[in-house]
C-alpha cells in the first residue's frame, strides 16, 4: 500500500486499487476494477464496509456524533434554519437567498394540489391498510399522472417535494375513516401540513417542535432507504418509484418504524402495570431477551446528535399541551434510567431521535401507526436529493454480486424416480 493506491494480488493476478480521501478525512480503497482483474469479489453483508458511491449532501461521524448537511451542522440548523430552507440546501448545495427562498417556497404551494384520481385511491383501499401501504400507493400513483417522471428536471423534485405533505396528512385523516381537509396556499409548509392532518391551525410551539424534527430526518447519509431510493432510481425509474422504494425500506421497525415500536412498547410496559425499573433490569439481563427501543443507534457511538435537539422541543411540546399521559410519564422514567444507570451510560445506550419523536407524535395526537409517515416526510428531501445527485453523476446502474452456496450442477430426475 502507498499512499495513492493498494495493491492485491490474488492468485498471480494483480490489480491497483486508488485510495480515495474524503472532504472529512474518510479514506476509501476503490475496488472497482478488483473482480475484472482478479475474478475476486468482496463479501459484505449489508454493505456496512462497503461505500456504494461518493456524495456532497450529508456527512456522518457515529464515533463523534456529528451530523452535517452541506457542511451546516444539524445542531445549526435545527436552531436557526427552518425546513424548506434546508430542503432548499440539500437539492442545491448551498443555504438561499431571500428570493431564492420567496420563490422555492412560491414554487411549494403553486405545485402542492395531488390530482383528485390520486386522492380517490385512498378511499378505494382496503379499511385497516397500514398508512405506510397508503402513502407508497398515492406516491406511486403520481407516475400516472406526471409521465416525465424519470427526467432529471426542477419540476419533477419541486413536484414530489410540494405533494407530498400534502399526501401524508391525507393518509392520516384516511386511516383514521376522516374526511380530508382543503390544501391552504396561504399557510406555510409546515403548518399547513399540520392544519390538513388535524383539522385546525397548531400552535407555534407544536409547529416549530414539527418543522425541527423534519430538519432532524431530513437526510442520513446513505442509510437503507435512501440506498434504495438511489437503487431504484439507477435502472432509470421515475422520481415517484424510486420514492416508492424509499417509502418501502422506511417502513420496517429496524428503520422508520422504530419510532412506532418507541411507542408500541411503552404501550406493553403500561398494560403490565407500568414497573420501568422491571423493565430496566430485564434490558440489563442479556438471558431476558428483552430490548428497550429507541435506546442506542446502529451507526452513532456517542449521543445522537438529533436526541440533544429534540429533547428541548419535546420538553416544549409536553409543557405546552398540558399532556398527563401515562406512557410518557413511563418514558420519562426509562429516559432518566438511561442517562444515569451506568450500564446505559457505559454501552453508550443514550435515548435516540426515536425516542423522543415518538413521544412528540403521540403527544400532539398523531395515531401511533402514522409516526413512520411522519418519517417519510422529513426524509423527502434528502431521497429526492439523493436521487437527482445520482442522475447528475450518471451513476451506472445498481448490481451487488453474490457468493453462491447452493447445490453444484446436478441432473433432473423424473418424478416417477424420486
């Protein structure tokens, strides 16, 4: 290895790989040419080791906890920013201008209306369809009525972003057999958002609490849904299916659904009596089998940036709406547990954003089965982000390899032989 390239050699076969370095001193070795001039492959499950492509949008540091859009740290943002200011950044690399904003956001409300054939899709599902099958089948459904959808142009990204909100407040009322409420032009992103999704104007607190936890999940570098997103969208799929696919990862409880099983599980803890400190000590017995969720994170080592932010507006909201409701008093008691107990503290195992946006959610009235659409909407902007930068670097298309461990070549045997 020098300091520009390594260099395998594999049964007599050789080939130079280039070291790559980032912006933020990440070093990579590029083994694009390893199988071509060796007949090696590498074997990673999951991809943890394995970086798919190079990015401008989002760097991550799990070992130090930092999280930065564009270079702005999230902290940064969640403070002074606002959503579609941050929206603006992911697409298009830098923080805008009062015209710029003025106009992007003109642009949001004169494209936000979702056609009426898109609309009655929801009414037609199947009652008790979980929101996340909604939300994935009025997205999809978009490519009806947009057909450029796979063109790298403004309208496609400035369309999905300004629906969207949109969609994801119908899905709500629709799940919960409500009817929906008319788009307000005359309101901003995020309380508009939030009238449609309850029918009345929020108060500031609750939309400043909303617009930060949107900047929060806004983009996360290449996690599995914003993989897929840029998966899909390398065949050359429109906007709203490679969306879809995003929509789809996000789904599972290992992704964005962990904010639902935060909520899910404080829901069991209740019902067994609402013991925290049982609870506690069967996390801390590894032959229990029992895990506390929304404590810990796959890819932070430290405390999780966005859970230093949230906390605050959390505290907000619960002050704000005068919430006496058992299940939080239980989270806060797994909360303290978590911060002081040295068993926490020492793995690390910190409250993460899941934590306390489930908390949020539940607080302001969302049906716990919709927190993952809530998801989606914040991580829109990165997926849409994503997927144009992806476009723009004419990124070839999307094809893992594979060890096969199946049986070698045998013959058929005809029934009557078996």
């Amino acid at each position: 290895m020098t300091e520009d390239k390594v260099t395998i050699t594999l049964n007599g076969k050789t080939t130079e790989c280039p070291v790559l370095i980032g912006t933020e001193n990440e070093h990579a070795i590029n083994i694009d040419k390893l199988r071509e001039d060796t007949g090696f492959v590498t074997l990673d499950f999951g991809y943890k080791n394995t970086g798919a492509t190079t990015s401008k949008i989002t760097f991550l540091d799990g070992e130090l906890g930092i999280l930065r859009y564009r270079g702005y740290d999230i902290a940064d943002l969640a403070e002074n920013s606002n959503f579609v200011e941050v929206a603006y950044s992911l697409l298009y690399g830098e923080l805008p201008t009062a015209a710029q904003l003025a106009d992007f956001n003109q642009k949001l409300k004169d494209n936000s209306d979702v056609p009426a054939e898109v609309a009655a899709i929801l009414k037609a599902m199947p009652k008790g369809t979980h929101p996340m099958a909604q939300l994935s089948a009025v997205t999809i459904a978009l490519s009806g009525v947009y057909k450029d959808g796979a063109k790298l142009t403004e309208e496609n990204y400035i369309n999905m972003l300004a629906k969207f909100p949109v969609l994801v407040a119908m899905v709500i009322r629709n799940s919960q057999g409500l009817d929906f409420v008319a788009n307000d032009k005359n309101l901003d992103y995020v309380a508009n958002f939030l009238q449609m999704a309850f029918g009345k104007p929020a108060s500031n607190v609750l939309v400043d609490a909303m617009d930060k936890l949107l900047i929060l999940h806004a983009d996360h570098e290449q996690n599995c849904s914003t993989s897929t997103v840029r998966m899909v969208g390398s065949s050359n799929a429109n906007i709203y299916a490679s969306i879809t696919g995003g929509i789809s990862a996000l789904w599972g409880p290992l992704h964005g659904g962990a904010n639902q099983a935060v909520l899910e599980q404080l829901e069991a803890i209740e019902k067994d009596g609402g013991d925290t400190a049982k609870f506690v000590a069967m996390a801390k017995d590894k032959n229990s089998g029992f895990r506390l969720m929304g404590f810990g994170h796959r890819v932070y080592k430290n405390f999780d940036p966005r859970a230093k932010i949230i906390k605050k507006s959390c505290d907000e909201v619960l002050k704000d709406l005068g919430v006496v409701d058992k299940k939080l008093t239980i989270a806060m008691e797994l909360e303290q547990a978590a911060l002081n107990d040295d068993y926490f503290v020492s793995r690390k195992l910190y409250p993460n954003v899941d934590f306390y946006s489930g908390i949020i959610y539940q607080a302001i009235g969302f049906p716990t089965d919709t927190f993952t659409t809530l998801f989606a909407l914040g991580r829109l902007p990165g997926w849409v982000s994503q997927w144009k930068e992806m476009k723009e670097n004419k990124e070839p298309i999307g094809r893992p390899r594979q060890i096969y461990l199946g049986a070698p070549l045998r013959s058929y045997v005809a029934v009557s032989e078996r």
